[in-house]
C-alpha cells in the first residue's frame, strides 16, 4: 500500500530534509551571532519539520520493507546522522565556549553534507572511503 505512494514521500523526505538544513543553518547563525534568545517557534518548527522528516523516512522504510541495516549507505546515513545531532546540540547549549559551538556547527554541517552525498551517491561516506 505505502509503495504506491512511493514516488511522493521521496520528494517529501528529500523536500523535508532540505529544509531541515535551512531551518539548522539559521538557527545555528541566530544564537552564534546574537545576543537575543532564539524564538520559541523557531525551536517548534524545528522539531515539526525534524519529526516530519524522520516519519518520511520511516514510511520509506516500511514501503520498501527496508532495514536499515541492510545497506552500507544507510548505515553510513544513520551514524552521520547521530553525529550531527550530537554537534547540534552543542552549537545550541550556551555553557560550551563560543569557539567550541562554531567548531561543532562546523562540524554538524559537514555530517550534514555527508548525509546529504551518501544517500545522493548511495555510498557509505559519499564514496570518500572507497578507495580505502
């Protein structure tokens, strides 16, 4: 039932995940650039879309009767991933250092491109590792 609708919750995954990293990026400039607190609905539409996304994901799954684990480029997906929820949360805590939080936003943003590139590419790492 859900493969029917295969084509459309890919675009919605993919559309959600993008908007993901915009939603990320501009929150992650709002507190690293400014005085003033993040506003509670930027913080609400962050974990709406984030939500979204990972129901996306999850319906893919199930429509595909994927695991996971099956792929090398999901599982390169999913560690990238806790990686990159691992430095958001340190870009938004404010008893880290300044320094420290724009090297964990840096460092989110790569995990976020190797997402992105592992499951454009469906290669574990964006194919970086291939060689090795």
């Amino acid at each position: 039932m859900l493969i029917e609708h295969y084509a459309l919750i890919k675009t919605l995954h993919i559309s959600l995940a993008l908007l993901s990293g915009v939603v990320f990026v501009l929150r992650g400039l709002w507190v690293l650039l400014s005085a003033v607190a993040l506003p509670r609905v930027l913080h609400r539409i962050s974990y709406a879309v984030d939500s979204a996304l990972l129901l996306a994901a999850l319906l893919l799954l199930a429509g595909l009767s994927f695991t996971p684990l099956a792929a090398a480029w999901l599982q390169a997906k999913l560690l990238l991933l806790l990686v990159y929820i691992a430095c958001g949360a340190v870009v938004f805590r404010v008893q880290y250092p300044i320094a420290v939080r724009w090297l964990a936003c840096r460092a989110a943003l790569l995990c976020y491109a190797g997402v992105y590139y592992s499951a454009r590419m469906h290669q574990p790492f964006a194919g970086i590792l291939s060689g090795f």
